[in-house]
C-alpha cells in the first residue's frame, strides 16, 4: 500500500508540474492523466486536482457533474479545499443539483478544516439568513 502512495505522490508532483510549466510549455492533458493515475490510488490532492480541471476544461472536456464527483472523493477524505469546492457545486448548482443544505453542511466541513474562505463565507451565510429572518418578524 505504501508503494501505491508513493506512486501517486509522484504521479501527482509530475502532475503538477505538467499543469504549471515547469520547466517546460504547460500540458493540461498530461497533467489530468497524471493526476487520474494518482487520484485513482485514493490520494485526496489529486482528485482535488483532477476535479478542478474537470471544472474549468482544462486538458479534459467541461464535466461539471464529474468534477463534483471528484471533489466530493477528496472531500469525503477530509480536504478543506475539495470541501469548500463541492460547496460551491452545491451553492451554484454545477455539476449536482442545487442544494443550499449541502452546500452549508460542506462549507461548515471545510471551515472546520481550516479555510479561511469557507469561514468567511458562512459569515456572510449567517449575516444574510438574520436579515431575512429579521424581515419576516
């Protein structure tokens, strides 16, 4: 099992740097089956990083529905970015259908994982549910 992560982490670094360009032109295709090999073998920062090329195209074909799939592999595996994404899947209805209840429950996973930005949006969550709880009294 070792050796399957080690695997992936390599599979994933060269990922990474296929994506960026390091050192050489950047290969969005390379890097997806890159990050597909190392996302298959259960490492949570690829599916993370294979999701968001799911989600914006690149080296692969728009699959919103995919990407939400692979963000919530690597979510499910407690990483706070995968969770704050799949949130917004939830939230903006991409990929999944829209589900406010999800997209808290997701947001509330990934602050308590540590992002600042899932925190900041349940801020502003809470801030808008007592105005509008407010204007019905």
């Amino acid at each position: 099992m070792k050796n399957d992560m080690e695997s992936a982490w390599a599979d994933y670094r060269l990922g990474q740097m296929k994506e960026w360009g390091e050192g050489q032109p950047p290969d969005p295709a390379a890097a997806a089956r890159l990050y597909r090999r190392a996302a298959m073998r259960g490492l949570a920062e690829a599916q993370q990083a294979l999701a968001f090329l799911y989600a914006t195209g690149q080296g692969v074909p728009l699959n919103e529905a995919m990407a939400a799939a692979w963000f919530r592999r690597a979510a499910e595996q407690g990483l706070a970015v995968a969770q704050h994404n799949l949130a917004v899947m939830y939230v903006e209805g991409r990929g999944v259908e829209k589900d406010e209840r999800q997209a808290l429950y997701w947001f509330y996973r990934a602050a308590t994982s540590g992002s600042n930005v899932s925190r900041q949006w349940l801020s502003m969550a809470r801030e808008r549910w007592r105005d509008y709880l407010s204007a019905d009294l």
